[in-house]
C-alpha cells in the first residue's frame, strides 16, 4: 500500500487549499478512504472519510468548509479545504485502515 499526499502550503486565514492523494497497491474502489490531520503538540484527529460507495464524512469541525472526493478511474483522492482558520493548521494525512501517507503540511497563518 502507498498513499501519497500533496497540496499543503502556507495560506492566510479565509484562504483555500486541495490537498490530494495518489494510492496505489490495493483494490482503491473498495476502498474506505480517509483523511486525519495533526496539529502541533495534538494527537492524530479524523478529519473526513469518503466510502466506497461515496458517501461523505466529516467531523463538526470541518463541515461545511471542506469537502471530500475520490476519482476511481485514478486512484485519487481529494480534500478541498475553504475558508481556512489558523485552528486547521497541522500535517494532513491520507489514509486507509491502518495506512497512512507521509503527510502535507498545512499552515494557515496572517
């Protein structure tokens, strides 16, 4: 398994971000995909989940801002993130069961 995240940089607040996720090494279509982050000084938190039938997750936290997506046809997955705040800065992380990515930093800062 490989997940492969991209996308991270330094916005202001309000600004926007897509990170994305190259997986490869599993059947990607049946596959539950997730993205969790972690701030500094804070434990691994879930963030989103799409299923395999698409069906969107998000913690309360997020919802309404962010949004979710995968393209099957290239084993990808999606995080458009809006209206970004200072609280959402962490290292993102792509993951699947008990897979995850390298991670993407995410700073949003003034």
């Amino acid at each position: 398994v490989q997940l492969v995240e991209s996308g991270g940089g330094l916005v202001q607040p309000g600004g926007s971000l897509r990170l994305s996720c190259a997986a490869s090494g599993f059947t990607f279509e049946s596959a539950d995909m997730a993205w969790a982050r972690q701030a500094p000084g804070k434990g691994l938190e879930w963030v989103s989940t799409i299923s395999s039938d698409g069906g969107p997750y998000y913690v309360g936290s997020v919802k309404g801002r962010f949004t979710i997506s995968r393209d099957n046809a290239k084993n990808m997955v999606y995080l458009q993130m809006n209206n970004l705040q200072p609280e959402d800065t962490a290292v993102y992380y792509c993951k699947m069961s008990r897979y995850r990515g390298q991670g993407t930093q995410v700073t949003v800062s003034s």
